[in-house]
C-alpha cells in the first residue's frame, strides 16, 4: 500500500509521483526520477516515466501490443468514439463544479481520451492537471507525445503511483483496476467514472468471429466506500461500411484478430459492413469515513 501524505503537501505534488520500490515522493533532476532512497528512473524522451518495476510483470510485454495501440489509435483518432469522449465532459463539468481539476485517467492508453478531454474542459477548468498509467509501454509512449502537457507513467492500476486523496475525478475506461487504489487515490467526494461495454457493444463483430456469440453483461453493484450517483448508456452507429481504413483499425485493436489465419482476417474485414458501439456509464463518488 501506497503512504499517505500530510493534506497540505497534496496540491503541490498532485502532478508527482510516488517510487514504486517504496512509496516516496519521486522528485525530478535533470532527466531523472528519484527518490530519498536513491531509487532512480529515467525519463523517456516523450516525457513519460516507467514505473511498472519488473518484478511486478507478468509478461515480458503487458498490455496491449504495439499492433493493437496503432490500431486504435488509427480509430480513434478518426472520431468514431467521439460522443464517449463528450459524454465524459458533460459527466465531469456536472459534477466537479470547482475550476481546479485534477484528472487521473487509470489505463490511460494512448491518450485519446484524457487529450480530447483536455481540449474539451480546459476553459471550465484553468486550474487543471491530468495525468495517466497505463502497462503497456507504447501506449503511454504515444499518450506522452499527444498530450505533453500531461504526466504519463508506465504502472499497473493494481499498484497506482500517486499520492493519498491527490485527484479528484478518475476516469476509466475498458481497463482493469483495484477498487481500493482508486479509492486510495481520490479526495473525499471525488468522482470515479467508469466505462464497459453494454450489452449491444460490438455485437456485429462478435456475430462475425464466433458461432454462438454472448452479449455484455451490466455491473451495477457498488464498491465499498462509494455512492452511485448515475448509471447510463451511450449507444451510436459507427460508419465501416464506407471506410475501409476504418473497419480495418477497429478489427485490429481486438486480440482474437491476431490468432486467426490471414484468410479468416479477410473473410471478416468481408463480413463486417455494420456496427455500434454501446457503453455502460457509471459514475461513483467516494465517501468520506
């Protein structure tokens, strides 16, 4: 577990990050990261830090590949997922009404979402900082690049490598995390969003790859230590059917088409003419004990 630190220190380290050896504020000289027991890590040249130590991995590459972040951000980045994204703003302008916002999006990706965030609510909140993990080193790599003003680290959600109540919104998105540390790292009535696929989510595509395909299933339930403040769906069309470079990206950002044969792949670029993306939105706010 992640120390604390005294409420005074919090906002001027809330863009900080703490050692994953032993949970020390890491301070920066140079192009280097330490901290008072001269645990040391560099900084990458686009500006982020990998923090995710090696004893702490499970494989030789965690997360994604390098394929699949490429893939999505080819698809992203054309703006198919564009109404998640202002759904998240609205969600986040209601309910973080003081212009001082301090935005941790855990599985951060390749940084589309905390950097279209940014262009969407940087003038209802001049007094931001954002910041984002992710376990996939290319992904932060490219997250670093897109959004530099930014603080990315290479780290698990399991283990998050920020200070006691430092943020008060965390974001997430299609990404695993430890209900704990999410709460450990929020204010008191800090807002927690989180995003999964509803039961619609992709179904064409499942319809394509397998015989007897399953739809999502919804959590409701609520974590220890928080209230539900809204439950939603966001449901839309996504336009492959015109755009090749399109349907194309969105197979490739899914695991499954990097283990079928190259002839299956065709068949299912073939198949694959209509899809809508389905999202369930829940919005927690953490209580204070």
């Amino acid at each position: 577990m992640f120390s604390s630190l005294p409420s005074t220190m919090l906002s001027s380290i809330h863009n900080q990050w703490l050692c994953p050896a032993c949970h020390l504020p890491l301070s920066q000289k140079d192009r280097t990261l330490g901290c008072d027991n001269q645990h040391q890590f560099d900084l990458a040249k686009q500006g982020y830090v990998n923090l995710h130590l090696v004893q702490h991995k499970k494989s030789k590459q965690p997360g994604d590949s390098p394929e699949m972040v490429t893939a999505r951000r080819t698809f992203l980045s054309q703006g198919h997922y564009a109404p998640l994204a202002q759904c998240l703003s609205q969600i986040i302008t209601l309910y973080q009404p003081n212009d001082a916002l301090r935005l941790f999006d855990a599985g951060c990706g390749e940084g589309y979402y905390l950097s279209t965030l940014h262009d969407l609510i940087k003038n209802t909140y001049p007094n931001s900082a954002y910041c984002g993990i992710d376990i996939a080193k290319s992904a932060v790599a490219k997250a670093a690049k897109r959004l530099p003003q930014a603080h990315f680290a290479v780290a698990s959600t399991f283990a998050i490598p920020l200070a006691e109540c430092s943020q008060s919104v965390v974001i997430q998105i299609f990404a695993p995390s430890s209900e704990s540390e999410i709460r450990r790292v929020l204010e008191d009535d800090g807002i927690w969003i989180t995003v999964n696929p509803a039961p619609e989510h992709l179904y064409e595509l499942k319809e394509c790859v397998y015989d007897a395909p399953s739809r999502h299933e919804v959590d409701d339930d609520c974590p220890a230590g928080f209230e539900i403040l809204d439950n939603q769906e966001l449901y839309f069309a996504i336009d492959v059917q015109k755009h090749e470079d399109t349907r194309q990206a969105l197979l490739q950002m899914t695991p499954f088409y990097w283990s079928i044969s190259e002839a299956k792949r065709a068949l299912l670029s073939e198949k694959l003419t209509t899809a809508h993306a389905h999202f369930h939105i829940k919005v927690l706010r953490k209580m204070a004990i």
